[in-house]
C-alpha cells in the first residue's frame, strides 16, 4: 500500500488555502481584509482571520520559517497584522453600496461605474470594485446554478451565492447592466446636454425615445432629467439645479412626457390647417 505520511500536513495546507480564497473574495467584495468578528456571511472566515493574528503576534518567527509563503500571500492582498479597534467597524454593506451606485446612477445617468473610481475621497471609494464584482458573482451564479438547487447556493462548490434573485431584481431596476462597458471615463452632464441639443436640432424636439438605437445611453440620461425633475416637485435632494433647468427649458425640453406629446401633436395640427 502507499502510506500518505503527509495527510494531515497536506489537508491542514488544503483548508489554508480554501480560507484563503474565501479571504480575497471578501476583498474583493469590501475592499479590505478586515473581517469584522461575527462577520454573519461566513463566521469560519471571522475566526480564521483572528487566528492568523493570533498566531502571528506569538509565534512569528516560528511562521516566518516555517510558513513565509503564507505570510507572503497574506501581505500581499493587503493583509494587516495589528488593527486599530475602529477599523474593524468601518463596513459597507451590500444595501449601503447599492444607494451609493443609486446615486452615482443619480449624477451620470448609468450604472457604468470605472474600477478605478473614487467617489472624491467620499465612502463611495471602491463603488467600482463592487460593481466588477456583482459582475462576477452573477456570472458565477448562473453558471453554477441548476434546477434542484435553490436561488441562493453555488451549485457546484455549495458555497453561498451572494448574487442572489432579490438583488439582481433590484440592481436590474436601476437599469444596471451584467456586462461591463469597460468605458474609461465618464461622460459629463454638460456633454450629454451638447447630444441632447444636437438631437433637438434634427428633430425639432427633445423627446429622445428611452431605447433610442442610435445612441441608448442618451435616452436614458433624459429619462433620468425627468425623474430628477420629479424629485424636485417632491422635495427630494435632487442633482438638477436651477441653471441646468434653464438650459434645458431653453431649448424646448418638457419635463412630462405628457406634455412634450401634446406639444408635438398641436404642432402636427397646426401644419395641417
């Protein structure tokens, strides 16, 4: 027969490195490797962190001899050894990045947020990372699921999917789309107001149709005049402001559709007497 003599070195070497993988997924997810104590999505991952703390600070030249490549690959995700007691409470959760991406959807007119995004040094730092990684889990999700399987387990790892139907239905409200744009750089409301008076001109109205073929992200954007327009009338926080309202009023946008209708149809009328 053939003895493994390094079983249990080798299944202890295999559980590290499963719990290091689930390590950078959380990563890549929050940003940091600072998972909190309790943490409810994987509490096994909560205490495997505190024990490599744990061991590091008793036994650290032990580890660094025996195990550098592990302290290695720790570091170099970012991995802290020692943290300040307030770090460990600075986490956003899944709710709380979804209102930032509302926001940002808000100010840009889509859900296209770059990787490398920032949120101007605000807590939307990492918003781009997160919507890569809703990418990422809802692929995984759908290839791994099958008909036996409930909504919200990885089929084939059993692991938990974070991507679950809930939440696919409410980023797909938001018009948030599954494949990335890779656009490098956003498109400013002043450039999207330029297309939109361009279009004016051709037309003779500025009623861009929400599935407009020729250019999808502009109907969006006016969709998205019109409902910050409404939030306005409902007292809302709102990024429309009083001079891009002039502007718009300027060249004959109407902030109900309703109205633009009834404007064009008395046009169509009045040609016809």
């Amino acid at each position: 027969i053939q003895f493994a003599w390094n079983y249990g070195r080798d299944a202890a070497e295999e559980q590290w490195q499963s719990r290091y993988q689930e390590l950078v997924e959380y990563k890549n997810q929050y940003g940091d490797c600072n998972v909190p104590q309790g943490f409810a999505d994987n509490p096994q991952l909560a205490i495997w962190v505190v024990t490599q703390r744990m061991n590091y600070k008793q036994k650290k030249n032990k580890l660094m001899e025996d195990y550098p490549d592990r302290i290695e690959a720790l570091e170099r995700i970012g991995f802290q050894w020692q943290l300040q007691a307030r770090t460990m409470t600075k986490r956003v959760s899944w709710e709380g990045r979804y209102q930032q991406l509302q926001a940002y959807r808000d100010q840009f007119g889509d859900c296209n947020v770059p990787y490398s995004y920032n949120g101007n040094g605000n807590s939307a730092n990492g918003l781009g990372v997160w919507v890569s990684v809703q990418r990422q889990h809802y692929k995984v999700c759908q290839n791994s699921r099958d008909d036996d399987d409930a909504e919200d387990n990885f089929s084939s790892k059993a692991k938990k999917c974070i991507m679950t139907r809930d939440r696919i239905a409410a980023l797909e409200a938001i018009d948030f789309s599954w494949e990335s744009p890779r656009t490098k750089s956003r498109i400013s409301w002043e450039q999207r107001y330029q297309d939109l008076s361009k279009f004016c001109g051709v037309h003779g109205h500025c009623n861009v149709p929400r599935n407009y073929e020729k250019d999808p992200s502009l109907g969006r954007w006016v969709h998205l005049q019109r409902e910050q327009y409404r939030k306005l009338e409902r007292g809302e926080k709102s990024t429309l402001t009083s001079e891009r309202i002039k502007v718009m009023e300027k060249i004959g946008f109407h902030w109900r559709v309703v109205d633009a209708k009834n404007r064009a149809e008395a046009k169509s009328n009045s040609l016809a007497v």
